[in-house]
C-alpha cells in the first residue's frame, strides 16, 4: 500500500492494482483538473468508487436526479451562472416558509463556502459571490430538527450497512460561516440508524444511476414532519468514521478485496 496525491506528476498509477479515493478534498476548487486525472488514471488502473460514479457524484446536481426517481430529499433549488440572485433567493423563500435557508455550492467539499441564513439579503450577497466566481449554487430551507436531532450519516460497503454515526448541527446561525477551513468542528458520537433511515438509505444507493457503489455515505436528516431526507450522498471520498465503530476498516478492506478478485483481473 502507497498513500499518493491524486495531482502528483510523479505517481505511475499503472504501478497499482487499484486507486483507493479516500482524502482527495481538494477536488471541489479543482474538480475539472480532477475529473481529467480520474479519467486517465481509470485507463491505467481501477479507480475506487469508479469514474462513472465520481462524475456524478462530484456535483450537487445529482440530488435533483434521486428526488426526480421518488427519493425524499431536502427540498433543493439550483441557481446557475449568470442568474439574478436576488430574484432566485426571492422566488426561493416563495416556496418555502422555512425561518433559515443554506446557501452552497453545488460542487464543495466539507463545509467550504456552506453558511445558514435568516431570510434576509446576506443570502443574496452569498449566492451573488458564489454566482460571480461561476459556481452553481444550491439553496435548501434550514430544517430545524437538525438543531435538535443532528444528522446521522450511514456507511454501506457492497451496498451492506456497516455503521453509523450522528452528527451535531454544523452551521452556526445568523450567515456565520461555518470554518474557514475545509471542515468545520464536528460532535460525532455512533448511532443506531431508525428502521425508517435504513430503507430510505437502501432507496438511494438503489437509485444511483451506475449501480450500487462499493462504497458509499448517505447523511440524513429530518424533515418538519419526522420522516427522513437525503442531505448529501457521499460516494467520492467521504470520512468513513471508522473509529467509531470496531472492526468497520476490516469490513471495509474486505469489501474492497472481493471488489478486485471479481473485478481486478
């Protein structure tokens, strides 16, 4: 095993049976750099997830296909470059009665460029920043449950729930933002997933275009109503939390090592 840079020049990725995503956070400012390397490198070894899902998973946009397949999901509105943001955030806050909004990106990466809003112009200022660099935007009314419930994200491998964990709420009120870094600080304890998280997670790994994923972290929250909701579906190069639950990297390095002996030859 060789921990390499996905961007070093130097790295003879023909060398490897396979390349493992698993810390590539840089991608969001670079992702069409990214997506070039991930496409060379997937002729010269096998890319894990591969490149048909780490191209439809690196844009937000992919949670409007999974609400369009009957998937419950935040309510999502995407705003392209080259909107009026006021008139977005306007038509937006139409729709939903909600007290808060999200503003991000529709291709990030942690909580990088991800605030809460009160209904108020800080959120226009945010999308119009996000809207000049010539960024899609992606606006969610703030469900308020998560305050109180935390998200919980959920691990499969194979498609196999492995384990769980909850996440406290992450973005502080008011348009702060979250961390000038990638991550803000998380509180993550294990969780027991509720019945009803599990079967809406199973709905969405069923429902991604190119077939259950070797890997995958689905991040749930509540609705106003109780019932769960797709927030974020990471396939890409998620934190798998593996401290928080014995024997999940042994499960995991399993899972890829069946993955090659059927796959790998």
């Amino acid at each position: 095993m060789q921990i390499a840079e996905w961007d070093d020049a130097n790295v003879d990725w023909a060398s490897f049976d396979i390349a493992l995503l698993r810390s590539a956070w840089d991608y969001a400012e670079r992702v069409t750099e990214f997506l070039s390397w991930a496409e060379k490198a997937s002729k010269l070894t096998h890319v894990l997830n591969p490149l048909p899902v780490v191209r439809w998973n690196t844009d937000k946009h992919y949670i409007a296909e999974l609400a369009a397949a009957g998937v419950a999901t935040v309510p999502s509105t995407f705003v392209e470059p080259g909107a009026d943001a006021g008139q977005a955030i306007r038509m937006f806050l139409e729709r939903h009665d909600n007290a808060e909004l999200v503003v991000k990106p529709s291709v990030g990466a942690g909580s990088r460029d991800v605030q809460r809003h009160r209904r108020s112009e800080l959120a226009v200022a945010h999308a119009k920043r996000l809207l000049d660099a010539n960024r899609s935007v992606l606006l969610q009314p703030y469900l308020e449950r998560v305050d109180r419930d935390g998200e919980t994200a959920l691990m499969f491998f194979e498609g196999q729930f492995s384990h769980a964990i909850r996440k406290g709420p992450l973005l502080p009120p008011g348009g702060a933002a979250a961390t000038t870094g990638l991550f803000a600080t998380e509180a993550i304890t294990p969780r027991l997933p509720d019945a009803d998280e599990l079967r809406l997670a199973q709905k969405i790994l069923a429902a991604v275009p190119s077939g259950i994923p070797l890997y995958a972290r689905v991040d749930l929250i509540r609705a106003d109503d109780g019932a769960p909701c797709l927030l974020e579906l990471e396939l890409t190069e998620p934190s798998l939390f593996f401290a928080h639950a014995a024997g999940s990297a042994e499960k995991f390095t399993a899972a890829v090592l069946r993955w090659f002996q059927v796959h790998g030859k």
